[in-house]
C-alpha cells in the first residue's frame, strides 16, 4: 500500500480551572504567566483545556489570544463549563467532601475541589495523559519533558505528584502519629519520611483509569470512610486529601514527581507552630522545573 496517510498530531493534553475571575483579580495575572510560560517554552503541540464559568471564559479568551500573539505560537484551546462538569462529578464529591473540604456542600466549588479525581470520565476519550495545572504556577521547563515523566510510572501508577513541602499533614496525622510513634508519614520527604503529595501538578494517565477496576473501588464510598477513619484524617484540602491517603495506602498508584515539578513557595506554616522543623519540609535540592505560588506567595521573576 503506498498511500501516505498523514500523521494524526499527538496532542499535549493541558487541563486547568479558571474560575471567578473578574478583570481585575490576581489570578488573572496568574493565569497570564503560567500560560505564557507553557507556551513559551513548548517544543510539542499543546491542547489547552480550560475549565471556566461564563464570566471567566471571556478573559481566558482574551488572555490566551494576547499570549498567542505575544509568542507567535498557536496552540488548540477547549473550554468546559464548570456547570456541566459538576453534575458528572456529584458521586465523587459526596464521597470525598465529608473527609476532605472544610466547608461540605458548596455546589460548585467542590465539585471542582475534587475535580481531577473524576477527569478520566469527563475527558473526551481520545485524550489518554494528560497534565493538570493549577495557575498559580510558572513553568520553566518545555512541557515535553513533563510528559516525559509518564514513561517512568510504574505499572501500577495511576496519577504522578509531587511532594507536599510543608508539615500540613504532620498536622492532620497527628492523631494517627501518636498513636504509631514510629510512623514515617507525616515525616519530611527529604529525610526518608512521607510528607503528602501537593496538587498544583497532577500527571493522569486517564487510559489506566478509564480501566481500572481497583480505582473505582478505592474511591467508593465504603472504602473512602474506612481509610479517613484508619488515619484519624480530617483534611480540608480536597483531592490532594485523598491523594496523600492513597499514597499511604496503596503507594503504587502514586509516581512521585521529582520536587522540582512543583517548587512551592507558601510559608503559612513556617509561622504556625512548625517554625523549628518547616525547611526540613520545604527542602528541595533539584533545579526548579515550576514555581507554585501557592497561598498567593510572589513568585521569583527568573
Ligand atoms: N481557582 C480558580 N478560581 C478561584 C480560585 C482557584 O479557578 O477563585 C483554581 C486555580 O486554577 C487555582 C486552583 O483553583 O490555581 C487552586 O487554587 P489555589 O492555587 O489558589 O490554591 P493553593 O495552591 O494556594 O492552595
Ligand atoms: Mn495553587
């Protein structure tokens, strides 16, 4: 057969949320650099998945098209209503926000609290990896070598994060830590222990999840309420709660990104009591890959 059949473009799949966005909120700004810098810095062909509301969706358009002009890159953009979304995400959201959102019950909000624990049933089928973001962040690495972390999952891994650099869940384990005095979770990464996974980059392998049968029994609602209880835990952070559970539990569904991939900057918890032990936590030696401001901490410019 000699007939040339173009190559179909294998695209970077790139998922964020840009909600309640008003024209002159900070996260605009924010949006703006963790957009440029991805782009930027792209040697691969992005399909930029933006999750918005009505109002949001205008200023992401009008962001993205600036950062298109600016960089003389294109990239392919889909937007999804959060609206949409949260009907599909109801199961999980119940499941989860009793254990792991400060405030249950607050329609929409924690249906995207939750939300990439559900992303494998609400992305469209073609889409087998993907990343997701938080916009709090600046990339300084082209997106390829990001993907590229997917080919050392185990074969068991579901989704790939990188450590938490704060002692947030020395705080949430303290029941559980007393209780096992020698436990290693709740312990700095950087010294042997466990420290918890942060969610502002999140890998999914959405092929494996749309398969997995172990998966959806792990996030069942018996299963969810028999390992908050095992662990005393009461958290208030959403999906990255139960990420840092099933890190526990079940290790080798979690690949651990390198904490360069999410390079976090809040000290919150520097000034709450763990001042003596907080760089022990936040300790991070690689080249940082992406800044995560997070708790609205400034990003270096660099
Ligand atoms: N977010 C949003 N609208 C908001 C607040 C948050 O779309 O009003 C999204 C945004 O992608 C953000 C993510 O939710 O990066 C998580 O929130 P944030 O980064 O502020 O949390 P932190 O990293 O400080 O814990
Ligand atoms: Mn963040």
């Amino acid at each position: 057969d000699s007939t040339v059949t173009p190559k179909k473009i294998e695209y970077y799949n790139v998922w964020c949320i840009f909600t309640k966005v008003t024209s002159n909120s900070p996260i605009r700004r924010k949006f703006k650099i963790f957009s440029e810098t991805l782009l930027r810095l792209a040697t691969v062909d992005i399909a930029f998945h933006v999750i918005t509301d009505s109002d949001s969706k205008g200023i992401a358009e009008n962001e993205i098209q600036g950062i298109m002009r600016m960089t003389g890159k294109l990239m392919k953009v889909q937007y999804y209503d959060v609206h949409k979304l949260a009907s599909q995400l109801e199961n999980i959201v119940s499941v989860m926000s009793p254990h792991f959102s400060s405030k249950p019950g607050t329609y929409y909000s924690d249906a995207l609290f939750f939300l990439s624990l559900g992303l494998h049933r609400i992305a469209p089928m073609d889409q087998n990896l993907a990343v997701m973001f938080d916009v709090d962040t600046k990339l300084r690495r082209d997106i390829k070598e990001l993907f590229q972390e997917f080919n050392h999952f185990g074969e068991k891994a579901l989704f790939g994060l990188a450590p938490e650099l704060t002692p947030v869940y020395r705080h949430v384990l303290y029941l559980y830590r007393s209780k096992n005095p020698k436990t290693i979770f709740g312990e700095p990464l950087y010294s042997g222990g466990y420290s918890g996974y942060n969610s502002g980059v999140i890998l999914i392998n959405l092929e494996r999840l749309r398969n997995s049968l172990e998966y959806d029994q792990i996030v069942s609602q018996d299963s969810v309420d028999h390992l908050a209880e095992k662990f005393n835990f009461k958290g208030h952070l959403g999906d990255q709660d139960f990420y840092t559970i099933l890190g526990m539990e079940r290790p080798e569904f979690i690949y651990t990104l390198d904490c360069g991939w999410n390079r976090q900057l809040c000290t919150w918890w520097r000034d709450r009591g763990y001042t003596d032990v907080f760089s022990s936590y936040a300790q991070c030696d690689s080249e940082t890959k992406l800044w995560h401001g997070n708790c609205n901490a400034p990003i270096p410019d660099d």
